[in-house]
C-alpha cells in the first residue's frame, strides 16, 4: 500500500511506526523514583522519561486504565474465584475491576 492510497485515518501513523521502544535497565532504586514521580504527576513512566530528558509529552488526555497480561491458566483460576465461566472472559474483566475498585477505596 503506497502513502496515497492509505486511507486518511492513517496518515499520520507514519511517524508513530518509526518511533522505537527504548528499555532501560536501572537499579530498583532509579525504577522506583521515575514510577513515583509519574505517579505524583498523573504521567506514565514513560511520559515521566520524556519530561527527564526534556522531550515534548504529548498532551492529548490518555485513558486512564490499569493492564496486566492474564493466561488462560489465570482466567480459569479467576473464574474459579468468582464463580463464573473461564470463557466469560467479559464477565471476568468486569469483577476484577470491581476489585481493583474495593481496593482502591481501602487504601
């Protein structure tokens, strides 16, 4: 597919697909201030990175949103706990955000 053909919801990709992930390994310690720093200024750790060096953070409002990578092992273990389907995947998701929200109210 040449750029003219790309439909317009997808011409400004281009830069985004050049950009590269960049990991760094640090001490637990260096790990530990980016994340609180981020946390204290409502950025990702890795907007908190750009900030650091001094390059531009993207202003446009990110969801907010809590992620973790969850095998079909862990589905059928959380099914379990809640008493559901394992392949009511949906259903999972929603009382495990139920969750994160109870323990969010604790703290």
């Amino acid at each position: 597919m040449t750029v003219a053909s790309k439909p317009a919801r997808w011409q400004g990709s281009d830069e985004a697909l050049r950009a590269v992930q960049v990991a760094f390994d640090v001490e637990a310690a260096v790990l530990e201030a980016v994340r609180r720093a981020a946390c204290d200024r409502n950025l990702s750790a890795s907007d908190q990175i750009r900030r650091i060096l001094g390059l531009p953070v993207s202003r446009r409002p990110k969801r907010p949103r809590l992620t973790v990578t969850l095998t079909p092992e862990d589905y059928a273990a959380l099914a379990a706990r809640y008493g559901l389907d394992a392949q009511d995947r949906l259903a999972i998701k929603e009382r495990v955000t139920q969750e994160l929200i109870e323990f969010a109210q604790i703290k």
